[in-house]
C-alpha cells in the first residue's frame, strides 16, 4: 500500500516537471520567435540608400586623451616620472586646476604658465571623474611639464554605408580607436569629408593592404558632421548628399533573419567609382559575442581580388546586399585569408540613427 503511495508521489511530481519543463520550453521558443517577428516587423519596408562611397574622417576627442606617461629629466639632471600611477592609458584630462581643457593646444597654453607649485589634473575615467593631485617638473630647458603623452584628435579614411531620409548616415560598422591605447575614442565633434582613392595597397596573408586617399581639410570638402563613434560604426548627418551620393536610388532593408548564407555582392569604390563586387555569404550568427562579427563572408569577384587581393584597410563599410536588400556591411577581414572577412547585421547599425 506504501509503495503505491510512493509511486503515485513520484508519477504526479515527473508529470508535474515534465509538464513545467514544456511550457518553460514552450515559452521560450515563442519568446525567440516573438523577437524574430518584431525584429521583421520594425525592418520590414524600411528604405535606406546604399553607399560604398570613400570618406575623409576627422575627428576631435571630448577632452584631452592620455596615451602614456614618460620619465623627464629634470634641471639638475635626475629623471623623474611625475605621472607615473596617477593617470592612466585611455584617460581623459578635462581640466587644470578651475581652467577647463577640451584641446592639446588648449592644455599645452596651460602647462606654459605652471610654477613649482602642484596642480589638480580633472579626469574622465570611463563612466568615473576623478583628480589627482601632481606636481609639475622643470626640465633642463627651464619648462615645466607633466610627463604625459596625449592626442586630442584621430584622422583617416572609410566608407559610407547608408543614408535615410532624414540624411542620416552610418559608416564603417566598427568604431574608431586609438592606435597606441586601443581604446574607443569619445568624441566632441567629427566632420566628414569628400575624399579621393589614389592608390590601392593589395592585400596578402598575413598583411592586410589599405586604399590611399588624398583629403583636404577645407571648408570646401565638408560633407557632413560626425556625432558619434560607437562599437558598430559612425554615425552623423550629411548636408552636401548630391556630392557623394550620385545614385540616390533606395534599397529595404533586411532584419538578420531574412539572411541567407550563399550568393550576395558588396559596394566599394576601389576601381575610383562605385561598384558591385560578388561575395558568398558562409556563416551567420545571429548572436555573435562581437557585435560587428555576425557575418562571415568570402570574396568571389575575380576583378575584385585582382585589384585589392580581397578585403584591404578602408573598405570597412562597405555595404552588403542579399536578394535586393541592404543586409550589412564589411567590418575585418581574416589575417591570414584576405579573401576572407566579417559583417555587421544592418539593423545593428540602425540602432544608432533616429529613423
């Protein structure tokens, strides 16, 4: 009588967790597919016009960026690190004492006026403000310095990926980053500029090869403004449109579902004008642990491959369209197989643009 007591127990407690266990399983397969309708929903229809157009980029950081710090030799000849563990790679310097500091320039006139006397440097530390309390070194010319190494502005060349119909543009699908921090720059202001391609660098295993432009920073070449750099691309708006985009014709877009891995082409102007170069999509991640990495892809074009030895520097960018849709843009390219590279999902980069 015991044990059939027992039994029943355990029958109506595996059936219990059996049927627990389905509905959670059953809940979460239509909260995935719940997000792959809404995903469809918020893509479908929407038009953008395609790029692949070359730019001048030039960007100001928001504050002073700190690339290291360096020993000085002081006037009676001692060497002296007067930074050293007070400020660190990737900071910003935002202020001296009650005198605000956006530029080098700006932070260079007041190192200019220091005395033998200790300074509050004010710092952005990531999402932290923080001050540190140093004091200045006079060197064997006379001049006080602090021993810091900074940057207050990054320059190069990219590509343009889309623009929507309130003249807003994405580009690069990555972000720009320092060369010796590697940190992503915040920035205060960016401006675009029309650029030209002079010379292509071909690609090899193991070297990566990059478009050569020339860019002239006048008044006269502006395209544009640069509002915000991000872990998936530019961002701005452009003003000058009918100077860059020459065919204005708008394509949908595609929400990452509607993807296919096989045949797709890519936009880019390393022949001096834009055109369409096949591709072979080979793997999608729909999740991918780096966001601009959700797309694999491999250059089939023989014309492209002759010019470029497959994906080089400044082709970043560069879109990607699948079945009559922009579906992503070109982002790395492997190491070791230039033929080969990553995408970015277009709706990731739409994130960061109003509509």
């Amino acid at each position: 009588m015991r044990k059939k007591w027992y039994r029943r127990v355990l029958m109506m407690f595996l059936v219990f967790f059996l049927a627990a266990g389905g509905v959670y399983c059953y809940l979460e397969l239509r909260k995935d597919a719940l997000r792959q309708e809404v995903s469809m929903r918020t893509f479908s229809g929407q038009l953008v016009i395609p790029g692949g157009m070359p730019v001048g980029i030039y960007m100001e950081t928001d504050g002073v960026m700190v690339l290291g710090t360096d020993e000085i030799k002081s006037e009676d000849g001692t060497k002296v690190s007067p930074a050293e563990n007070l400020v660190q790679d990737g900071d910003y310097i935002i202020g001296v004492d009650d005198t605000p500091v956006e530029t080098k320039k700006e932070l260079l006139e007041v190192v200019q006026n220091f005395t033998n006397r200790s300074v509050i440097l004010h710092l952005r530390r990531e999402e932290e403000y923080i001050d540190v309390k140093l004091r200045p070194v006079r060197d064997e010319g006379g001049e006080y310095k602090l021993g810091i190494w900074v940057r207050d502005n990054a320059q190069g060349l990219g590509t343009i990926t889309f623009l929507n119909g309130n003249s807003e543009f994405g580009a690069l699908g990555h972000g720009i980053h320092d060369v010796d921090t590697n940190e992503l720059l915040e920035i205060s202001d960016g401006t675009l500029y029309e650029t030209s391609i002079q010379n292509i660098k071909k690609g090899e295993n193991g070297n990566p090869g990059g478009m050569e432009g020339i860019i002239v920073y006048n008044h006269y070449n502006v395209l544009g403004q640069i509002t915000k750099n991000t872990d998936t691309g530019i961002y701005g708006t452009i003003d000058r449109i009918d100077r860059i985009f020459q065919n204005q014709e708008a394509v949908p877009v595609a929400a990452k579902e509607e993807i296919e891995k096989g045949e797709a082409v890519i936009r880019c102007a390393v022949s001096g004008e834009v055109e369409e170069y096949e591709i072979r999509i080979t793997k999608i991640d729909t999740s991918p642990k780096e966001v601009n990495k959700g797309i694999e892809i491999q250059i089939t074009d023989e014309k492209l491959l002759e010019l470029t030895g497959g994906i080089i520097q400044g082709m970043s960018g560069s879109p990607i369209l699948q079945n009559g849709k922009l579906v992503g843009a070109v982002t790395h390219v492997f190491v070791q197989d230039a033929t080969k590279g990553y995408g970015i999902f277009i709706e990731t980069m739409l994130e960061n643009v109003d509509g």
